[in-house]
C-alpha cells in the first residue's frame, strides 16, 4: 500500500452529523475497524460548525485544519499503514457552507449523513438538552436561536413557540428566489437545534449539490438498530475501507441514549433497552393530550420536507427511507389519525 502523504486525499470521509440520530453508536462500532481513523482522535472536531444558531465555522484557516489531518497520517504511516481518516463531526450537516469547504480539502470525499424519525430526533434533543440545562444557551458572540427565547421545560410549549417562529422565518426566506430562498431556509432551520434539526431535505440536498449522489450515502438509525452488521458493511462500502468482522456484541450496545447521555456512554446491557427507539417522558409534560397535540403538530410540520426524502429514495439518490417512516409521514398517512400515538406510551 502506498502510504506516501502526496498518495492520500487530506481527509477520506466526514460522517457529518445529524445530531442525536445515533452518531455515537455509529462511531463506537466503526472504531472497531482499525483501518478507520478519525482526526485528531475524537468525534466531534467542531471544526466548521457548532449547533445552537451558530453562524458556521466555515472561514477557520484550512491550513490549521490541514496541518491536524497530516499529523494525524504521519504517525499512521511511521506504523506503515494506509488508515482511512474521517472526520465524526454531527453539526456539519445543518451547515449550508460545510459541503463547499469539505469539497475544497478532498473533491472525492465519502459523505456519511445518519437520520432519523424527525419527531423522534427533535424530542431527543428536547429530553437532553432540559437535562443538562442548556436549552437555553448560545455560544459566545452568537446570535441567538429560537430556542433561547423559549423559556420552559416543556415539549408541548417549546414545539408551539418554536414551530411559530420558524414558519414566520420560512414566510419570508420564500419571499426570495432560488438559491437565496434556499439559503435563508436552511438559516431559518438552523436557528433551532432541536425542531429545525430534525428538517432534513434542504441540507440533504445542500450536499447533493455539491457531491455527485454516489459520494453520498444517507444511512438511518432505524436501520442500525434492526440491522446493524448490513449498516456498517454499507458504510464500509461507501468509504472503500477493508470490512471488519464485527461480533454481535460490538454492535449490540446504544450509546449516548437517554438515561444514560456522554458519547461515551453505554445503556447498561442489564437492563436492555431500546435506546431512541423508544419515547423518554418529560417531567413537566404531564398533560398527555398537549403532548399529542404537539407531536401531531410536529408530524404535519415535518411531512413535507420528508416526503422529499422519499421521493429522492424513490429516484435512487438517496437510500431506501425505513418503511415506518411511510407510515407516519407519507401522503396518505397524513389523511389519517397519527400513527405516533400508539409510540409515546413507553417511558424512558
Ligand atoms: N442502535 C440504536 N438503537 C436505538 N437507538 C439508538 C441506537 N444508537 C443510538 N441510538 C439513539 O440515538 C440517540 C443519540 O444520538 P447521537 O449519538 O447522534 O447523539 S449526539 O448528537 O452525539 O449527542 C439516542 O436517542 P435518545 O435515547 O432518544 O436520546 C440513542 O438512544
């Protein structure tokens, strides 16, 4: 294998988020693999964008972020050997400048974007973001989010404040025309990390824009929670790196779940859980029709913008969308009653 640093590409692959949609399984599994590296040691470098309405990162000096990838090469090849180096950022998704920056360190990258259930997705972050107390917080020197003008605990109350500001944001991002209207979307879902997050279309295809369709590859939590060896031979495909033989065990932990949050963390296996599978309550949301109300009120906010994915599925840009998520977003799903209900009796 030729190791020289000229042979290599700066950086192999970027698993670019979305946030809380099982970004830390997925990392703790693909460490198994020894032919994959992710820069600087760590997941999450930050290093063209942050959550929490933050303008992106994307003016950093490259030759900083250069220097760290061939470091990184350096002490792989002092061991002579070609490791696929990644980096595991989950906030480079909803970051309209990050797939012209990334293109310009490698134009042949391996992108990785993980979903999930939109809802599901949003109420993670809820859940998480109430227990670490930092709803609330913007970095330092940004303009806020939404979400920091939402001042409560509760779900039902933040997706009523939330969805309201975000579709007077998209009534005038739609004033404009092509790419600037699509443009100011992307900002107006950026504003909240927790609801905006969860919309996926426009920073799908902010990628597919700028990568052709086969260098990017949308895997789904969903999936890695059925299926998870077919998942990460997926994904070993997409970035061309030697298949690791991983055991059921490797593969059989969640990780960063509710009750158990740290990228680090493991659901202890003595009390076998499902991890974001299955819904976790929130104390202040005792009133269970609100929380209904909310959740239906998220589903018909999400529909659309899911419904795109579909149809890019259905196009073959994008992997097949988990049949579940048909029947809760789909066109004729939305005729009916909501499929979700049955979901939000399990307590986390
Ligand atoms: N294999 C599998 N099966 C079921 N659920 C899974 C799995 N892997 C991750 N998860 C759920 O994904 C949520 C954590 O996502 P991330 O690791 O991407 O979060 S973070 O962005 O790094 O903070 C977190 O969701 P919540 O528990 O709803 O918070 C995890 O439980």
């Amino acid at each position: 294998v030729d190791v020289s640093a000229d042979s290599l590409p700066i950086i192999d692959f970027a698993l670019v988020g979305q946030q809380k949609c099982g970004t830390s399984s997925l990392w703790h599994y693909l460490r198994k693999n020894s032919d994959i590296y992710p820069l600087a040691g760590k997941k999450e470098t930050y290093a063209f964008c942050i959550d929490r309405a933050a303008v992106p990162r994307c003016d950093n000096l490259l030759q900083e972020y250069i220097d760290k990838t061939e470091r990184d090469r350096a002490s792989e090849r002092a061991q002579g050997r070609r490791v696929y180096l990644g980096d595991f950022t989950s906030t480079h998704f909803a970051c309209p400048c990050c797939p012209a920056t990334l293109k310009l360190l490698n134009p042949g990258l391996k992108v990785i974007i993980m979903l999930r259930d939109p809802v599901f997705r949003a109420h993670s972050r809820f859940v998480e973001q109430v227990q670490f107390r930092t709803l609330n917080h913007t970095q330092p020197g940004q303009p806020p989010g939404f979400n920091a003008r939402a001042n409560t605990t509760s779900f039902a109350a933040y997706v009523d404040w939330v969805v309201g500001q975000t579709e007077a944001c998209l009534q005038r991002a739609r004033a404009r025309e092509g790419a600037l209207a699509r443009r100011l979307t992307m900002e107006c879902y950026m504003r909240d990390h927790v609801i905006g997050f969860s919309v996926y279309d426009s920073f799908v295809l902010n990628y597919l824009e700028h990568f052709p369709d086969k260098q990017v590859l949308v895997v789904y939590m969903e999936d890695l929670a059925a299926e998870p060896l077919r998942v990460l031979a997926q994904v070993e495909a997409h970035i061309g790196v030697p298949h690791f033989p991983y055991s059921a065990d490797d593969v059989g932990t969640v990780f960063n779940a509710h009750g158990a949050y740290g990228w680090g963390h493991a659901l202890n296996s003595s009390h076998p859980r499902k991890g974001g599978l299955e819904w976790a309550s929130t104390p202040a949301d005792s009133n269970a029709t609100a929380v209904l109300a909310a959740v239906e009120r998220l589903r018909r906010f999400f529909a659309p913008s899911v419904q795109r994915l579909f149809a890019l599925a259905d196009e073959g840009r994008i992997t097949r969308v988990p049949q579940a998520w048909r029947a809760i977003y789909g066109k004729s799903a939305m005729l009916g009653g909501n499929p979700l209900a049955a979901l939000l009796s399990a307590k986390g």
